[in-house]
C-alpha cells in the first residue's frame, strides 16, 4: 500500500500552501484592530499607494491640457472659416477699395497742385471728377449721337444692300432667288423665335447686370473721393499707430505710388494718343464719316479697357466701314491687327519701362499675373503696383558692383614642356 499512501499524500495546490504558509508569520499578518491590510503590511492609504505603483491597477488620467488644447483648435478653426466666409463675402467690396485707391493716388498730383494754390482739397478734388466726368460725358454723347445716326442709317439701306447681294448671288450662280422669299422665311424660322423669346427673358439680367455696375461706379467714386480729398488725413492716422522709423517708411512708400500710378497713366494716355493719331489717318484715307470721334473712341477704349478693349474699338469702326464698303470693313481690321501687334511688341514695352521704369517682361508678367488674380482690375492695376513695389524694395537691395575677373567655368591654359631626348 506504498504507492497508494503516496499518491494521497501529494502537494497542496500551491496557492493554498503559499496561504499556509503565511499562516502563523507574525510579519504577514494583519491587526484586526486596525484594519491592517496584511497583503500590502500597512494602512489603507499605503495600500492605494501601493496600488497605485502598480503598473496596470490604477486608473490613467487625462492630462490637464489636453480639453484647453481641443477648445483652442476648434476655436481657431472656427475663426478660420469665419474669416474665409466673409473675405468671399466682402471681395467685391474689397476691389472697389482697391480700384478707388489707385484712381486716387492717379488724381493725386493736380489735387496737391490745386490746394498748393490755396484751394481747399475737398473743393480740388471735386473740381477734378467734374472735370473728368463732363469730358466722359460728353465724349458718350458725341459718341451715341453718331452711333445711333449710323445705326439708323444701315438700317435704312440695308433692304438696297441685301437686294445688290441677292441679284449678284443670282447672277454668279445661276438662281432665283427673291428678298420677299428670305424675308418671310426668317421670320417664320424656329431659331428667331427662340432667340426672340431668349431675348426678352434675358431683359431682367441685362437690367440687374447694369444697375449692378451703376452702384459699383458709384461706389468707387466715393472711396476715390474720399481718399483723394482725406489723403494727408489718412497718412496721419495711418502713422500714428507707427513709430517715426516706419513712419518715414510708409510716407516714402506713399510718394512712390503716387509717383508710378502717374506715370503708368501718363504712358497709357501717351499710347491711347499715337494710337488715336494713327487710326485718324486710316479712317480719314477710307473717308469714314466722323472720323474724328472714330479715333478718340479706339484710342481710349483700346489702352483703358485691358484685354477686350482692342477688340470694343475695333468693331465699331469695322461696322460703320461696313456700312460705306464691306471691303473697308477688311481693311480696317487688317489696320487693327497689325497696329495691335505694333503696339504690343514695340511700343508698349518702350513707353511702359520709360514712364514706370519696370523691364517690359516683368511688366508683360504682371499684366499677366493680374489678369489672372482679379481679371480686368487685376490687368489694369498690376503695372503700376509692381512698379511701386520694385521701387519700394529698391530702396533696401544693395547693390554691388560687378568685377571683370574671368568666368570660373573657362579652362587654364596648359602650356607643354618638351623633355630632354623627347621629340
């Protein structure tokens, strides 16, 4: 019965003996008294503490910067698309700004030589605009009055020229043909009545489209004329927030402006002037009626309007050239495309770096740039402000002067040496 007494004598489960074992050891064990907790040999708070030391019986905190963290970027996001929504919001707005401040800064020069004079700046400044609004004014009406006499005028004898058109389709071809025929047939077309109907329903959004420009003129009148009229105003309360360093600074960038925006007007003045002078003589060699008001019409429109201006000036001088001869109407377009291109790539280069001192690159960049960023503002206000800001920084570039030592890439000079015996 040996081995039966040693299998019923086998260890303890040792978890059992460990707690056997500990039995009795006056060092484990716990005062009832106190409360002791005898795995930990000590109070209640030793025993928290020691909880605590133990990695994964403790319950992790979060830490105390974490919710000021998650507030603040949320709060910066927030302002973030706050911000974003009104800019698009406000950039119309923002462009007009921008647009009345240069016109300002254009008008500039005569308002400071009128109130040099002892006149008020106020009553300079509107002496300005009226002067410019009454020569817009009356340039629009001699200009509506011989639109809308030539317009009558075709009208009248276009039946005479459709018939001459009828009778030599007739007579080169071989057909028979009839205007009472076309005209009955155009009007009983499907695509003029679609046009007609498209017409009347696009009434509204030419109205909308017009009076919107309206209030946007009127808009970039008033900022101009304040910033025209409050410019020493406005250049006092921008450097009182400045210290006299920066003060200098601004005032300097100030006259800068001034200075280039005149002279990118002066240039496109200058321009706008050959280019009348030269499309007078062509009108005048064609015997266009009003000739005269023809040239002022291509000269202003083609150098103030960027990008579709060359292409406004010129369609109405083709129209009324069509209505004397369809063949002056060729002709005239040909004299266009051809000055244009003369103008592009030898005379605006030339008057443009003279009068606002930037290479014809980067003013041809910039137009470009401009073009891109705000459109037609953009193209219109792109030369004078890079002219203005290369001159800025012009002023902080030191330059230094240029040696004549020879170019590190050009090779030495190797010079043979005949050894003894060597041939």
């Amino acid at each position: 019965m040996a081995a039966s007494d040693e299998t019923t004598t086998t260890d303890p489960i040792p978890e059992a003996r460990g707690a056997r074992d500990t039995e009795g050891d006056p060092d484990t064990e716990g005062d009832p008294d106190t409360g002791d907790d005898p795995d930990t040999g000590g109070a209640p708070e030793a025993r928290e503490a020691s909880a605590g030391a133990v990695p994964g019986r403790g319950d992790a905190r979060m830490p105390r910067w974490l919710p000021r963290a998650v507030v603040l970027v949320l709060a910066l996001v927030a302002c973030f698309q706050l911000g974003s929504w009104a800019f698009h919001q406000l950039i119309g707005l923002l462009v007009n700004i921008l647009i009345a401040f240069f016109l300002a800064l254009a008008i500039e020069p005569a308002v400071a030589r009128m109130a040099a004079r002892g006149m008020r700046r106020g009553l300079a400044t509107f002496l300005v605009f009226l002067g410019v609004f009454v020569a817009t004014a009356g340039f629009l009406a001699l200009l509506g009055s011989m639109l809308a006499g030539q317009i009558v005028d075709m009208v009248e004898g276009f039946p005479r020229y459709l018939d001459s058109v009828i009778s030599s389709i007739n007579t080169t071809f071989h057909t028979e043909l009839s205007r009472l025929e076309i005209q009955d047939s155009l009007l009983h077309s499907d695509w003029l009545q679609k046009y007609v109907q498209n017409s009347a329903t696009g009434v509204l959004d030419v109205s909308t489209t017009v009076l919107g420009g309206l209030f946007r003129l009127l808009t970039v009148g008033l900022f101009s004329f304040y910033f025209a009229a409050d410019g020493p105003r406005l250049r006092r309360a921008l450097c009182s927030v400045l210290p006299p360093a920066k003060q200098a600074e601004v005032l300097r960038a100030w006259e800068i402006a001034v200075a280039k925006t005149g002279g990118y007007l002066y240039s496109r003045g200058l321009m706008a002037l050959i280019s009348g002078i030269a499309h007078y003589v062509v009108f005048e060699f064609l015997d266009l009626p009003y000739a005269p008001a023809l040239a002022v019409w291509v000269g202003l429109v083609s150098q103030f309007i960027p990008t579709i201006g060359t292409y406004l000036a010129g369609a109405l001088p083709m129209l009324i050239a069509f209505t004397v001869n369809p063949w002056y109407a060729l002709y005239v377009l040909g004299f266009v495309v051809v000055y244009q291109q003369f103008e592009n790539y030898m005379l605006q280069p030339k008057l443009t770096a003279r009068t606002v001192d930037i290479h014809p690159a980067v003013a041809f960049g910039s137009v470009i740039a401009g073009t891109a960023l705000l459109g037609a503002v953009g193209a219109l206000i792109a030369i004078p402000a890079v002219a203005t800001l290369q001159s800025f920084l012009g002023a902080y570039v030191k330059r230094y002067e240029v040696t004549d030592a020879a170019p590190a890439t050009a090779a030495p000079r190797t010079r043979r040496v005949r050894r003894p015996g060597v041939r």
